[in-house]
C-alpha cells in the first residue's frame, strides 16, 4: 500500500547545485533512516533525475537494473498508458500545476531506495525540502526498490500518486489530509493506473459507513474512499475544478467550495457528496453513476425477514449506511434520528425490473416514515451532514394497503370524492376514481401547504378507490384539529378536496 507521508515545512529558496550526470554520487535523506543513503545517478532527462540506492544497483549487489531506471524515466517524461506522447510529468502539472523549486534544477529527482517499512511503497516528503543543510534540500520522490522490480504495476501509479503531493505541497502546504490524498489516488488514474492499490476500493465498499471529510487514516478503504470522491468530482466538473481546487488557500471542504465557485457552479459540497453517496450505495443505479465505480457497490446490512424490531446505527458525519429489505411486498420503514442530527435519508425501492429513488423527509424530530408498495426490494440510505448527532433507530414491518377496488365498473374520468365523516374525529374515508391504469400519489396537507402525510400506489388498476387516513402524520403522531387538504395527483392530473378533523 502506497504510503504518502507529508509535511509542513516551509519553502525555501532555490540553491544552486552542481551539474548533475549519469554517475554522479550524491546523499539523500531518507524517512526512517538515520543519517543519509548515498545514491548515484542512472538516468538525466529534461524532467528527472533518476537516482539508485548504491547497494541496490545490480553490479553492487542489487537487483535493480537499467531496465528499471529507463522504464521509469520514460513514464515520467514521455509516454503514460492515458497517453502514449505525455509522461506523468505533462500530464500533472497540466492538471494540478506546477512543483516546486527548492534545489536550483528543473528536474525532478527519484530516487528508488529501499524504504525502511513494510508496505512502503513510495513517498514524498517534504521536510526534505527544509533539511538542516542545504545542500539535503531537494524535490524528490522516493520510491521502494522491492516494489520497483516486484509490483510494477503499484510502483508506477505510485510515481504519479507521490508526484501530486510534491505539487500540492507547493500551492497549499497545509492541505487536509483526505483531500491531497484523494488528488493523488485521481492523479494515478490521471495517467493510466486506475486502482493501483486493487485493495483500496473495494476495502471502502466493505465499510462505506466511515466519514469522507477531515479525517484519515493510512489504510487501503480510506484511500479508496478518497479517491473514488475526487474521480467522481472529476467526471462531474472536469480538469477546471481540480486545477482550482490545488490551488485553493482554502482547505477541505471550504476549499471545495471555493473551487466550485471560482469555475462557476452554483452549490456546496453537500450538492456534490449527496449524488456520490447513492451511487456508491447503488452501484449506480439511481441515475449517478461515475466511471472508476465500475459497477462495484458498497455492502449494505441485510434484512431478510420481517418484523424487523428497532435496531439501532450510527451514522458517521459525511458516511452512509445503506439498509437493503429483501422482503417483497409492502414495507413500512420508520427512522428515528437524534433530534440534534441533521440526516439525509433516501428510500430506493427496486420493482419490476427499475429502481426508483425518493428522498425521506424528516419532521422536526428527525423522525419518518417510508412506505414502498409492491417492492421487489427497498434499500434505505441513512446518512449525516451535522456535527452533532449521529444514533439512529430503525424498524420496518409490513403493511396492507388502504386503497381498495369498490367496484368493477370502469370510471371513465378521473375524480376525487369528498371524504367521509367529514368533519371526523378518528379516521376519514376519501374516495376517488382512475379511468386507466396507472400510478397515484395522495397528500394530505395542512393550511400552510405542507405536507403531514403522504401515500403511494404503483400501476394502480382502473376503477373506483378509497383510502383511509387515521389523523396521523408520516411519523406516527397526531396531528392538530384543523382544515387540511387532500391533493391527489395521477397522470390526468391534480385534484384537492378539504376535509376538518375536530379532536
């Protein structure tokens, strides 16, 4: 697993060195050695330096060839599988800018070593940069010897990976952790390395329930994570917003938003994490589906029965937690949130072969009900944005629907009836017509035009209906005496009748 170390030294001014060639010998710091390696140079090119730990070269001992230096050098300088005329160099700093200056050479050094770690594949550090002597002070990225010559494939998006960082690090050196590391993970698909570490994606989909900004850890889900959110970014806004995001004074999610503003999109990041969030938990499906997803998506917690009594989950701020009912039928599914949560929860119910997407609405309460009727399966999406918060309850059940056939004969118009006992006190009884099949939304509103209950039927048969409504709103409650509206609304159009309950 690639590891990408950083640091917050402080630029310093460009040193002139000595011309530097084939053989030259010189030192390098190296993270977790103590004292220096020295290392000679194999390869000078317009871009890059390429130098060999000394005990590392095959006439030394080693295992590291020509063959090695030159592929490298080529992928950095000339040819990338994104783009057989543009090594990594081109490709990157067209993307992310330009690197920076700290030695007196344009050119970049490498250095393939043996790193001290296992598991250590490459790294940038840049507290080599303002190294006690000057003549130490060089932009460099490292590189595992092992690696090199074993794991090619990882070694190689590494370049790229490591090479974003020692560019990120000269425009914004104080950058949050989650989104360099989440350029870095584009920076490798960028060129044609897409999944380098083949563990990473997958590792997130396994527990997609962690939080996406502000928090990281060296482990292979969240730089799946990372990287899966700013490929998507990418596919969404193209080069301009990660451009823009680089070199954004801004950190994180501020510097997100800055971005977005500076390349003319309206929005916060909530408008782009929320689309992420239910394609990874749908594998694409509900219409926001993005390339380096590849139809992969994230392990929901199964249900395969019902009555499910209350269970209880944790919603991490910025992660997602998707619940999928394999119980086809009717599902009546209620969420109870911590009241001082903000949560964003979405029902996807999979019926007859297509997927159909609706945000929950929570009251005041954090609390709602979800109804999907003639469900092959429903997938619930429990999400948080809040700082506070994050417990939750949640228990389904099945449930008969209200509306039923009064009679065979086939209205030829569509119509509501007025309800009845009206006013009521209990329970009121609305009538209404369909003179086609097809699919009915009722709801029932009060004076201000929000909505306090609501219901849905699919491919409703022709005829003459009536449903019930006993008082209480989506959340179980009782709702207040007063006038409300019954709105229904089928493809022939919207129909409202007013009904008073009395307590």
């Amino acid at each position: 697993m690639p590891m990408r170390q950083r640091g917050g030294a402080a630029r310093v001014a460009s040193i002139a060195q000595d011309l530097i060639a084939v053989g030259t010998q010189l030192e390098f710091p190296v993270f977790g050695v103590v004292g220096t390696v020295s290392a000679t140079c194999r390869y000078v090119g317009d871009k890059v330096f390429v130098f060999v730990e000394n005990r590392q070269w095959d006439t030394e001992g080693g295992s590291v060839f020509q063959s090695h230096v030159d592929g490298l050098a080529t992928l950095f300088e000339q040819s990338t599988p994104a783009d057989s005329q543009r090594g990594i160099y081109d490709l990157a700093v067209e993307t992310f800018g330009a690197p920076p200056d700290v030695d007196g050479h344009e050119q970049v050094f490498l250095l393939i070593v043996d790193l001290p770690f296992s598991g250590l594949i490459g790294l940038f550090d840049a507290n080599v940069a303002d190294h006690a002597i000057p003549e130490l002070r060089r932009d460099v990225i490292y590189l595992d010897e092992l690696a090199v010559r074993r794991q090619s494939y990882l070694a190689r998006g590494t370049l790229a990976h490591e090479f974003q960082h020692l560019i990120h690090w000269n425009w914004d050196k104080d950058e949050e952790v989650w989104i360099d590391e989440g350029l870095s993970g584009y920076a490798e698909e960028l060129v044609g390395f897409p999944d380098a570490d083949p563990n990473a994606v997958p590792a997130f989909l396994d527990a997609a329930s962690l939080p996406l900004a502000g928090f990281f850890e060296n482990e292979s889900r969240y730089y799946g994570a990372t990287y899966l959110f700013v490929t998507y970014l990418a596919q969404l806004y193209g080069q301009p917003l990660i451009s823009q995001i680089v070199a954004q004074a801004r950190n994180g999610i501020f510097g997100i938003e800055d971005a977005l503003e500076q390349i003319g999109e309206v929005g916060d990041f909530e408008k782009s994490w929320a689309p992420w969030v239910l394609a990874n938990m749908t594998g694409g499906q509900a219409g926001f589906d993005y390339a380096a997803l590849a139809g992969r998506r994230a392990d929901p917690f199964e249900v395969e029965s019902l009555p499910l009594p209350s269970i209880s989950g944790f919603a991490e701020r910025w992660g997602a937690i998707s619940i999928l009912f394999r119980t086809p039928g009717n599902l009546a599914i209620d969420f109870d949130g911590e009241p001082a949560g903000r949560y964003r929860v979405w029902s996807y119910t999979w019926r007859n072969g297509a997927g159909e997407l609706a945000e929950v609405v929570l009251n005041d309460a954090n609390e709602a009900r979800a109804l999907s009727g003639a469900a092959d399966s429903v997938m619930l999406v429990v999400s948080r944005t809040s700082i506070g918060g994050g417990n939750f309850a949640v228990e389904a059940r099945s449930f008969v629907p209200t509306a039923i056939v009064e009679s065979e004969i086939l209205p030829t118009t569509v119509s509501l009836g007025k309800g009845y006992p009206n006013p009521f006190n209990s329970t009121v009884q609305i009538p209404f017509a369909l003179s086609a099949d097809g699919d009915v939304k009722v709801d029932i509103v009060d004076v201000t035009g929000a909505s306090v209950w609501r219901q849905r039927w699919h491919t409703l048969v022709a005829g003459n209906h009536r449903f019930t409504w006993d008082g209480l709103d989506g959340a179980g409650r009782s709702v207040a005496t007063g006038v409300y509206y019954v709105r229904l609304r089928v493809a022939g159009g919207d129909f409202v009748t007013p009904i008073m309950l009395l307590r």
